[in-house]
C-alpha cells in the first residue's frame, strides 16, 4: 500500500513527458515521413527500368526472335534430312509402288496417301508424279487420283504431330545416332539419318514454341490471331505466304499445331492459316512441271485448281469446319483439333472431287493440249524402251 503513491507520481511524469515530446516529433517526422521510411528501409528498390517494363508489357523481340529462329533453323534442317533420308531409303520403291497401284482414280488416291504418309511430304510425292508422267511411267489421268491422296497423306504428319511423344523423342534420336555410327550398310546408317531428323524436327517446333511464348500475353498478338480467325481469307494469305518462305505446308501446320497446343494460336486462326498452306505449296508443283511436257503441266495445274477449289469453299465454310472439328475432337487441345481439321478439309474436299476426275481430266486435256515437242519426247521414251528390252534379250542370250 505504501508504493502506490509513488506509482502514481512516476505515471504521472510519463504522461508529462509524452505531451511535451509529441509536438516536437510531428514537427520533426510526420507519420506519412515515418511510414516511408519504415518501408524504404525493409523493402529494397526494385531494379531501374523494371516496374516500367512490367507496366508497359515490353518483350525483348530481338531475343524472341533469335530463339523463333534457331527453332525454324534446326525444325527445316530436321525436315529436309526426314525427307532426303525417306527418299533415299524408297524413291524407287515408291516409283514402282505409284505405277503398279494406280489402276483406278480409287487405288491411286490410297496410293497417294500412303506415299506421302511414307515421304512426310506432298510436294515430293507429286513432284514424283510429274516426273514420272513427263517420263510416261504414269499417264496423266493416272496420276490425277495421287494427286488427291497426296493432300490425304500430309494430314497424317500432321497427327502425328499433334500427339504428345515428345518425351520419347530423345529415344529415337540416340537409335538413329548409333545406327549413323555404328551401321555397317547404307541402307542402316540412312535409317539413322531419319530417325535424327525425326527428333530435330520436335526439338525445332519446341524451341519455337518456347521462343513465342512471351506473346500468350500480348496483347496486339492476342488481337493480330482474333482477326485472322475473324477473317479466314486473310488467315489464309498468311498461311500462303509462310509456306511459299518455308517451301513446306507440312512445315507450317506443324508450327501452327504446336503453337495452337501451348495457347498462343485459337482455332478459327490456325484453321484460315492451314487453308492458307494448302494453297502455298502448290509453288513447288508449278516449278517442278517447267519443261516436263504437256501432261506433266497438267498435272500440276490440277494439284492448283483442286486446292484453289477446295480452299475457297474451306473460306466459305470456316465457321462450320471448326465446330466440326470441335465435336469430333472430343476433349482433344487445339492442336489436335487444327489437325482434325485438316483431316476433314482434304477428305471432304477429295470426296467432293474424285466422282469428276474423268471430266475434269477431259477439260484439262482440251486446256492444255498436247504439242509436238511432246510427240517428239513420246518418240524418244519409246525409242530408249525398245533399245533397252533389246539389250535385255541381248544379255539373257
């Protein structure tokens, strides 16, 4: 009881002093001053030029596009060995395959189809064809049904490469690496060769799709694919032109399948740039026929006609082939719906086509009709056919 006074009296001074010490720290340091100190001192400034980065969405395009490019570098090198690789190992094969199985316009579009499934390129399978109609392996109305096929066969890569193998890629390279070194035969170390440029060809598209992703949240890219998908005609410019650049529809469906698969393409948009390739890797076919006679460049007129064709009414109808691919793709990502898409786009345009081949063959021949350079080529082919069975029963006698 005695210690409460001075209890008291020392509470007391306390209070005295806060008084007298409260005006002369708000005149010193106001709360707001205090406050931003406290919190300049636990939080250290952010790095210069940082904040305003992340403000304005800045993207170093100079390094994402180095990466696109290293990516499109090693996926074209990766394609060009799959693609010599498969013609070196079966071109013969295949010339044989193509004139023993194309005995009607049915046989020769499934002939199509399972070559340039087996070449992973179109433009080589009909670029085969032309030569061998100029050659008169194959006459043109042969040939129009492969033709046909070969745009069913790209499709089929295309599946492929929406599947996701691509934790199994390094599998197959390290066998085509050892089949490269280690095969005693050609015929191995060519296998090798393929399967090597299988795996470069994934390990391209990754690298592209790494390199673009900086553009899922960007938003004049965002906006750049919502008018191609809005504008199928536009979309399909882009397409064209890409594949005329790259000189491989197959190629650049493959890019607009893996970017579709990350987010970065929506499906109206990489349907109007795969009906845009379509029509871009007719560029090779029309080179290829320069020279090769008449019915050789009927051939490649009919592979433009058919996809000039086919596109156009793809354009027309781009709203109803995507939620086609939508309901037949089930659960299926955008990637495989682009490829689903394409599938449908090449049967259905083949299924609209094959029932007028012998007219249209008719209307071509009329278009562009034989020459005598070409009757002078025709005598020429018969000429060597008859020298070489003669040397033939020459050798078996």
């Amino acid at each position: 009881m005695g210690h409460l006074p001075i209890v008291g009296s020392l509470s007391s001074e306390i209070s005295i002093v806060q008084a007298l010490a409260k005006p002369l720290q708000e005149s010193i340091a106001p709360e707001s001053v205090l406050a931003t100190v406290q919190f300049n001192i636990a939080q250290a400034p952010p790095p210069p030029g940082d904040s305003e980065k992340e403000k304005e969405g800045v993207i170093d395009f100079f390094k994402m596009a180095m990466g696109a490019l290293a990516g499109l570098v090693l996926f074209i090198f990766g394609v060009t060995r799959l693609s010599e690789g498969l013609e070196d190992l079966g071109t013969e094969r295949m010339k044989n395959f193509l004139s023993k199985c194309t005995t009607n316009r049915f046989a020769g579009v499934l002939t199509g189809a399972v070559a340039t499934t087996l070449l992973e390129s179109s433009s080589v399978t009909i670029i085969m064809v032309i030569a061998m109609v100029s050659a008169g392996v194959l006459n043109f109305v042969q040939s129009l049904g492969v033709v046909l096929g070969s745009n069913i066969g790209t499709a089929v890569g295309a599946q492929i490469i929406s599947l996701n193998i691509e934790l199994y890629i390094p599998i197959l390279m390290f066998a085509g690496l050892l089949l490269l070194f280690v095969g005693k035969t050609q015929r191995l170390k060519t296998i090798g060769i393929i399967l090597l440029g299988f795996g470069l060809m994934f390990y391209g598209l990754e690298a592209i799709d790494e390199a673009m992703k900086p553009f899922r949240d960007y938003d004049p890219f965002i906006n750049w694919m919502k008018t191609l998908g809005n504008n199928p005609l536009l979309g399909a410019l882009v397409g064209a032109i890409v594949t005329v650049i790259i000189q491989s529809s197959s190629a650049t469906v493959a890019i607009v399948i893996t970017l579709a698969s990350s987010g970065l393409i929506a499906l109206p948009a990489g349907v109007a740039i795969m009906l845009g390739a379509e029509i871009g890797t007719c560029a090779d076919t029309l080179v290829a026929t320069i020279g090769r006679g008449s019915a050789a460049l009927r051939t490649g007129v009919f592979h433009f006609l058919f996809n000039l064709f086919t596109v156009a009414v793809g354009i027309l109808f781009a709203p109803q082939l995507v939620q086609l691919a939508q309901t037949i793709s089930g659960k299926g990502g955008v990637g495989r719906q682009v490829a689903n898409a394409q599938m449908l786009f090449n049967i259905l345009g083949v299924a609209i086509v094959i029932g007028f081949l012998p007219l249209i063959a008719t209307l071509l021949t009329k278009l562009i009709p034989e020459t005598e350079a070409d009757r002078e080529r025709q005598r020429r082919q018969q000429e060597k056919q008859k020298t070489a069975s003669d040397e033939q029963v020459g050798a078996s006698v």
